[in-house]
C-alpha cells in the first residue's frame, strides 16, 4: 500500500506483495490521498483515502457511487470529500461527489465533462457543449453550478487548479490560464505536453523535454532543459519545486528557480505509470511491479535534500 520512503531514501523499495489489487484511479491534495482499489492490506473494498504518513489506507466505500459502475477519475473537493468521474465507451459520463465519510450523491452534469478538476478548495469541471463551447462549473454539494465560458479554449485536454487559478492545456499544446470566475489571464503559446500550477507560477513540460515556468498573466519567467536523456511523462508543481517522470522509471525533482534537475526515486524492476503528484507534505507516485501496485511517498525533506548532495 502506501509504503513510506525514508527521508533520505532516492531508490525506490521493491513491492511487497501487500501491494494494492486492480488499482486505477488515485488524486491527492493536501495531505490526503484518495485512489480505487479491489483491496489492500489484504482487505476487499473499492474507494480508500489515506493521509500522508498514516499506516494504511481508511475504506471510505465498497463499491462505486451512486449510479456509477466504475471510476475513471477522481478530483479533491473541499471538506475531505472527492468527486469520481466515470466516462462511458459512447462518450457519455457520470459524475458523483463522496464526502469524507463515504456517502454518495449523484451530480447532474451539465453537457459531457471533458476534464475534472480539484485541488481541495475548488471542485468542478469542463463541459463541451455540442457547439463546442467550454464551460467551467463549479460543484457544491451535489449541485453543478456553470460558471463562466472560457473564451479561447476549443479542446481541452487537461486542466489544474491552485490558488485561485485554472490552467488549461489545449490539444495543439497552447495554456489558457483563467481565474475560478472564468476571467483570462493569458494565453501561453507553449507547446506543453504537461501543465501545472503553483500559487504564482505557470509550469509547464514541453513536448521537446523543457520546463518552462511563466507567471500568472504569461510572461516568461525561466526556461530549462530536462536532465532526462529519453522520453518524459508527468507533471506536478508546488512552492519551489516541480515533478516529473523520466521514462516511466524514474521520479525527477527540478528546483524551479535555477533548473537543477534529481533523481529523487527509481523504479528498480517496476515502473510509475499512473502519474505524480506534489503536495506540501511530499510527492506521491504510484509503483507498479509484478505483485500489484504501491504508493511511494517521498517527504518534502528528502527532495530538498536531494538538492543538497
């Protein structure tokens, strides 16, 4: 389950086999983790949360949401609750929010959701109208409230939220970054394969392996070249510091303000699939071997001290 590295550990532990079974979806804020599992620790379930350092996972469900029969995605609302998307092969969705306690409500979305979006503060979502209009809405509850349409995006493929702030990243690799009540910030001619957001800054992984930080309102800001000599995947900011992933098989940390890129965790014989995150407690990545899946935690300490070597 969620194995706990050592402060100053860099290699990633082999998985032991109480390893999480069918593992899909996962998200994090904060110091929660919410992901979906057939069981862990040997325990049958569906929907776990756990805290960062607590020993093993809290069951919040045993089965889906109301309505749902699988998640696809899952989204950090306020209050410790979660909201879990669920996408049909015909295009359609189902969207449910979960409170801390497990209960479940269903949430009537308007038109199909395109991206779930929570940070622990901010839930809500991306809808497409069938004239392909992007709306962002807003969850309370169980209520889905339209905000505002986002003037400037036509294909959203993935969307983050801090601070205040929403970053969208379209389908030719542009970033549209607005405020939560749908006002534009700017429009990033990025190239991005990947963004995220700090409470100030715009991150982004370049298709061309670069990261490349601008402020709110899109002005360039620094611009460095990744250490990760093939392909890259992934992206998670937070305060000084972004995340990403170096071929599937290692986790690397670049300080923000200088570039300097480490390798804060290995794969060993596994691989990291399912993306990363980075919270202000640490980073999460889930490791994937031949017994099932594991979340690695790594403390924010040993990524600044990874720095320090």
């Amino acid at each position: 389950m969620l194995v706990l590295a050592a402060a100053s550990s860099v290699a990633a532990t082999p998985a032991r086999p109480s390893t999480l079974g069918g593992f899909t979806a996962w998200a994090a804020s904060g110091s929660r983790v919410a992901f979906v599992a057939a069981t862990a620790f040997g325990r049958r379930g569906y929907l776990w949360a756990q805290d960062f350092g607590a020993a093993q996972p809290r069951l919040l469900r045993t089965s889906p949401p109301v309505g749902e029969e699988e998640v696809d995605e899952l989204a950090a609302g306020p209050n410790g609750s979660w909201a879990a998307l669920e996408r049909t092969a015909d295009g359609s969705s189902t969207l449910a929010v979960v409170s801390s306690r497990g209960g479940g409500a269903h949430v009537a979305a308007g038109g199909a959701v395109a991206a779930l979006v929570g940070d622990g503060t901010f839930l809500g979502y991306l809808s497409v109208t069938p004239a392909g209009v992007v709306q962002l809405y807003r969850i309370t509850g169980a209520r889905a409230t339209r905000v505002a349409t986002l003037a400037g995006v036509s294909a959203p493929q993935e969307v983050a939220a801090a601070g205040g702030t929403l970053a969208v990243r379209e389908q030719n690799g542009t970033v549209v970054v607005f405020t939560l009540h749908g006002r534009r910030l700017a429009t990033i001619t990025a190239r991005a394969a990947s963004v995220a957001l700090t409470a100030n800054r715009v991150v982004v992984r370049t298709r061309d392996r670069r990261l490349v930080v601008y402020g709110l309102r899109g002005g360039l800001v620094h611009d460095w070249l990744l250490a990760a000599k093939t392909w890259t995947a992934g992206l998670a900011a937070y305060g000084c510091y972004a995340v990403y992933l170096g071929a599937n098989k290692a986790v690397h940390a670049v300080r923000l303000s200088n570039g300097r890129d480490r390798i804060v965790a290995r794969a060993g014989t596994g691989w990291f699939f399912d993306g990363l995150s980075l919270q202000a407690p640490g980073a999460v990545v889930p490791l994937t071997t031949q017994h099932g899946t594991t979340l690695r935690f790594l403390p924010t300490r040993a990524l600044v001290e990874a720095f320090d070597r």
